[in-house]
C-alpha cells in the first residue's frame, strides 16, 4: 500500500460519488464512492506519517566498563 492505492482510492470514490449516475438495485454507489474517497485520504495520510517516521533514524552506543557494568547512549538524528 502506499501513495498509489491511496490516489487510486480517492480518484475512483470521487468518481462514483460525483460522476457515476447509474443505479444499481440495492447498492448506493454514491455512498460506496465517499466511503472508498475517506478511506484513500486516510491511507494517504498514514503512509505520510509512516515514511516520515522511518526518516528518523538513532544510534545506540554501549560501553562495558571492566566492572561487568554497561552504560548505554543513545542518539537520533534526522535523514532528509
């Protein structure tokens, strides 16, 4: 999933919501195409959000001092 799905979603709901004037016998295309527009604009948002985090990435450093005990750093940064 990704950026395409959600451009395909949005594209084709709006399609069926505002396009589409064909009817079919127990269906609200209407409805199905806001529902597919929703569900692609939160899709696209999600994967925004998640590439976003994968951006940020960190360091950990350990070092054991010769008492067997260990101090840990950590460090992020940000990749653009």
């Amino acid at each position: 999933m990704g950026y395409g799905a959600g451009g395909f979603l949005v594209v084709v709901g709006l399609i069926l919501a505002l396009a589409v004037q064909d009817a079919v016998s127990g269906v609200d295309l209407q409805m199905i195409g806001w529902i597919m527009t929703i569900v692609g604009v939160a899709l696209l948002v999600l994967t925004a959000v998640t590439l976003n985090r994968r951006r940020e990435t960190g360091t950990v450093s350990s070092t054991t001092h010769p008492d067997g005990s260990v101090t840990e750093r950590r460090t992020s940064h940000h990749d653009v």
